[in-house]
C-alpha cells in the first residue's frame, strides 16, 4: 500500500517492494545470504534502484545466486559478464563475485552455513534501532567494522564495513526501521 508511512528512503514507489517485504527482515537462507552480499557490493559507487533494476539479470548471470557454480566461473565466463547489460559490467565486482562465491563455500564448509557464521555476531538475534524522523542512520558502525574485517580476513572482496552495514540492514541482522515506520510496528 503505497500510502503507508515508510523509512524515508523508500518514498519512491520503485523502492516500496523492497522496503515492505524484504529490507530489515531476518534471512537466514544462505543463497539469499551470498545474492545480498553480491548486490551490496555491485552498489558501490552506484545507486540501489540501478541494482534493483538489475536484480534479475543478475540472478540470471550468477546461476541463481548458487555459490557452487558461481565459484566454479572462468576466464571465459568473466569476458562474457563484462559484455552483459544486465548487470553492472564491473570487472573487479564480477571477479569478486566469484571470488566471494569461493570463500564463501569455505565458511559454509567450516561453520555449515555462511547463515550460522553470520548470525553468530548477534548471538542469532536482530540489531533493532528506532531512528526518529531526520535522525540518521550511521554509514557503518562497531559491528559492520567487525564483520567487514572477518570477511576481508577470510578472503572477500567489496566487504567494507559501509557496504557491510547497508548488506546488514538488507539481511536483517540489524533492524533499521525508523520509528515513524509501518514495519517498525510489526517487529
């Protein structure tokens, strides 16, 4: 319902999808987990309504967001994603996709799934603020430090902590719905 008291990002009616079912909810399914790293990465430097817009293509290019096959992509398969519209034709976000497809399959083999990984820097329980309205959410905070660091450590690329905040709220890990919110109700 596009009449719905909303975060103030998420006034464009382009975004309310997004906003309304997916930002801020808990994830713990681990392809949705390496696709929302993949996007916020693919951000960088870019608006998220372009990465929406590419959001299937880029689901269509990256096997459905399967870790498995990604990491196995080459040379050939690096050349032909740097030809396609459909995403962002970025050598470094393409190639780290794929390397962070790899080193994802390695947490998940340590610690059974990138979702336990993750989770575990919570404690399994969302991060809830209630921002007033004009109060600003930081650009990354003690806890997006924490994780963007882990994730460089274990290989990762386009992990800043910003881009690790932002993939954090996507995720649901932290809970950023300002107070004025409708979902900031329904957590």
């Amino acid at each position: 319902m596009s009449d719905r008291p909303r975060c103030h990002w998420a006034r464009d009616p382009f975004h309310h999808a997004y906003h309304d079912e997916e930002w801020g909810v808990p994830q713990h399914d681990d392809r949705m987990l390496f696709e929302m790293l993949t996007l916020e990465g693919a951000q960088a430097g870019l608006s998220w309504r372009t990465i929406l817009g590419k959001r299937a293509g880029y689901r269509e290019c990256f096997a459905g967001f399967d870790p498995a096959v990604v990491a196995g992509f080459d040379a050939a398969k690096v050349e032909e994603l740097v030809q396609d519209a459909r995403i962002v034709r970025h050598r470094g976000k393409i190639e780290s996709t794929i390397g962070n497809a790899r080193a994802f399959l390695e947490v998940q083999r340590e610690f059974g799934s990138f979702d336990a990984w993750l989770w575990a820097f919570v404690d399994g329980k969302p991060v809830v603020t209630r921002r007033e309205a004009g109060e600003r959410i930081p650009a990354r905070t003690e806890l997006s430090d924490r994780i963007s660091k882990a994730l460089t450590k274990r290989g990762f690329r386009f992990v800043g902590s910003t881009i690790i905040y932002a993939y954090l709220q996507a995720v649901g890990v932290v809970d950023d719905h300002s107070a004025e919110c409708f979902r900031a109700s329904e957590a």
